[in-house]
C-alpha cells in the first residue's frame, strides 16, 4: 500500500492525539502532511517539531502569529480548506459546528472525509450531503457507533434495503439510573466523570444528557439515509457492542471492541482495509456480562428534543446544535445548571421559524440565529 497522506483538523484534540497515535504505529503507511488547530499554540507547534507536516493551521490570529514565529520555516496559514489540498484523507476532529468548513472542503475537493465532527453534518445535512456524490469524495464515520453501523452494513450486498433498525448503543454516561430530583444538583465535576470513554469537555456533557446520542441518532439518519422509525436506542453500560443493525429476516450483526477511539480512527484511514495494528481487544476469559436497557426519556430529556428536530428536518437540526453549544458552554461555566440545559434547548426549539436551508449561508444564518435565542434565554 502506497503511503497516504493525513490532515488532522483538532490536532490537539482527543481524536487529534489518538490519530497521531495511531499514525505512530503504522509503520510508515501514513505520514502527517496538515495539522490544525484554533488557538492551541504551544500543542502545535510542538506536534509540527515532532511531524514536520507541510502546513500548519491556526484559526485564532494571535495563536497563529505565536506558531509562525515559533516555526519560521514552516508553511502556517488561516484558511482550514487548505487542508484538503495537501492530503488523501482528512481528519476531522474538531469540536462544534466550527468543523463545518472541513466538512465541506474535504468533500468539495475530492478527497475523503474521517469524520469525528457529528455537528457540521447535524446541522448542514442538506448541504454537505450532495458534496458526498463529488467524484472521489468519500465519507467514513469515525464515532465508534456509527462506525460500527459503517462495519455492520458491509455484511450486507444491498445496504440499507436489507436493513429493519439500527440499534445505537450509549453508555448511559455518569448518571445511568439517577432521578430526576438527584440530577437537579449535580457538578461539572460530575459530568465530566465519563465511566468508559476519555473525551473533550463538550462531548463528555453531551454524554451525561444523551444529547450526544440524539445528535448520533439525525446523523445516523444522514449517513445512512433511513428513517427516524428505524433507528433507536439501548443502554449499554458496558461499553463494548457499539451499535447494531438488525436485518429485515431479524439477524442481527453488532460490532464488539473494549473502548478505544483508535479502532475507529484506523479503520476510518484504512478503509476498505482492515488495520494490523490492533486497538480494543477484548479479553473473553474476564468479559462476564453484557447490558442492555431501555433509556429514561423523562429523565435524560435531550434525547427526545433530538428526534424532534430530526423530524421537523430543515434547519430544526442546526437550531438544536448551536442551542446545546450555548447551553454546554454555560453549564461547563458555571452560568446553567445540568438540568437547565435541556430547559434551555427546549425553549429555544419553541422559537424555531421552520425555515428549510437552500445554500450554506441559510445553514450559518440559522445556526447564528439559534446562538442568538439561546443567549436571550439564558439571560
């Protein structure tokens, strides 16, 4: 196999780092040619010492004038749609709609996507989707369940007409099994005790109100291009079936792995290889259990105002994204209660104005239009 080149949008980041990683055991079958990050300075120019990429991109202006002095003779640039240009495949680990532009330009130029950003996809489904019909342009699935769906589906010769449901599987994060009146004072120490998965601060919130399976469940829908109906979701606190397909003669094929990003990184850059270097072994002699359970809707509310959205379709997706970054942020703060968040984007969505997005600028209007109510709510 010729050596591929990678581009790391959110170099510093959890899947940024865990993508290096992986880089580091593949014995030389892929090379770091971009990394890229918003404002983490010091992070990257130690990983452009180390990699030696042809770019280096920083979107804050100060923190990019602090890299270029720290690597005079390196290419650093502003525009994130440079990366595309100098890679084979482009990781997109950033956190947040921010990711949009990788999203986009990696699809426009032909190249294929590994996509850990849910958000850009979430919120401009309309938009990035015909970019995927691009000649070259490739999209694979890095969140391990719809990574796991991604590995599911190529048990079948007719894709999703096969298909009766997928299953996405959710820890249930920090607070399985709570009551409502227990989560009315839980701590952003609290929230970012995820039981299996090592994550950013944004995602691990995401985990403790399953508002992170919701936004999974409209971008299953948008990966896989099958309805809200056949798409549900089971708590599996274990951790190790990371979702499901269940055919339409009732088989049902899972993808199993102890929790390790790294598998599905490697399997997003080797595609349709399989990788050699193994992540997520499961040790059968000490596995003793698997659990599974029906989510608390009442409980974790996000969930369902996640369906809501999906079906609504237009740019309710994009109001529910940029809704829980704001409330996200204010809870991670200290300016919103756990609890609060939810209220916060169910507010919000009362307020969506049914508009249906043509072109990226509807996507970007809507999405500045929901940060907007969501502050007036917060207020």
């Amino acid at each position: 196999m010729s050596t591929r080149r990678v581009a790391i949008a959110g170099s510093t980041g959890s899947i940024g780092t865990q993508t290096l990683e992986f880089v580091d055991k593949s014995d030389g079958r892929f090379v770091v040619s971009a990394l890229c990050v918003g404002s983490s300075a010091d992070a990257v120019v130690a990983q452009a010492k180390k990699y030696r990429p042809e770019v280096v991109v920083v979107t804050e202006e100060l923190a990019r004038r602090q890299v270029a002095e720290a690597l005079p003779q390196m290419r650093v640039e502003a525009d994130m749609a440079v990366l595309a240009d100098v890679a084979d495949v482009v990781v997109n680990g950033v956190v947040g709609f921010a990711g949009l532009d990788v999203t986009m330009s990696t699809l426009r130029a032909g190249k294929r996507l590994a996509l850990a950003n849910k958000e850009s996809l979430i919120a401009a489904g309309p938009v990035v989707n015909p970019l995927r019909s691009t000649p070259g342009a490739e999209l694979i699935p890095v969140d391990s369940e719809h990574c796991a769906i991604h590995q599911c589906l190529r048990s079948s010769t007719e894709g999703v007409r096969e298909v009766s449901r997928l299953l996405l599987t959710a820890s249930g994060g920090p607070f399985r099994g709570r009551s409502a009146e227990e989560l009315r004072t839980v701590t952003r120490e609290e929230a970012l005790k995820h039981p299996t998965w090592s994550m950013g601060p944004k995602i691990t919130v995401d985990s403790s109100t399953l508002m992170n399976k919701g936004l999974e469940v409209i971008e299953a829908r948008e990966l896989f291009g099958i309805s809200y109906d056949q798409i549900d979701v089971v708590v599996h606190p274990q951790s190790v079936v990371h979702s499901m397909v269940e055919f339409t003669d009732a088989a049902v094929i899972a993808q199993l792995s102890m929790p390790d990003m790294r598998l599905p990184i490697a399997y997003a850059l080797e595609f349709p290889q399989r990788s050699n270097v193994r992540f997520g072994d499961i040790d059968w002699t000490t596995l003793k259990r698997l659990d599974f359970e029906t989510p608390n809707r009442e409980v974790f509310r996000c969930l369902d105002l996640a369906y809501q959205a999906g079906r609504i379709g237009g740019t309710a997706p994009a109001w529910l994204s940029a809704a829980n970054e704001v409330a996200v942020a204010a809870f991670l703060e200290g300016r919103l209660s756990w609890w609060g968040i939810a209220s916060v984007i169910e507010r919000v969505m009362e307020r969506h104005d049914g508009a249906h997005p043509r072109t990226l600028d509807d996507v970007l209007e809507a999405d500045r239009t929901a940060r907007r109510v969501a502050t007036e709510v917060l207020q």
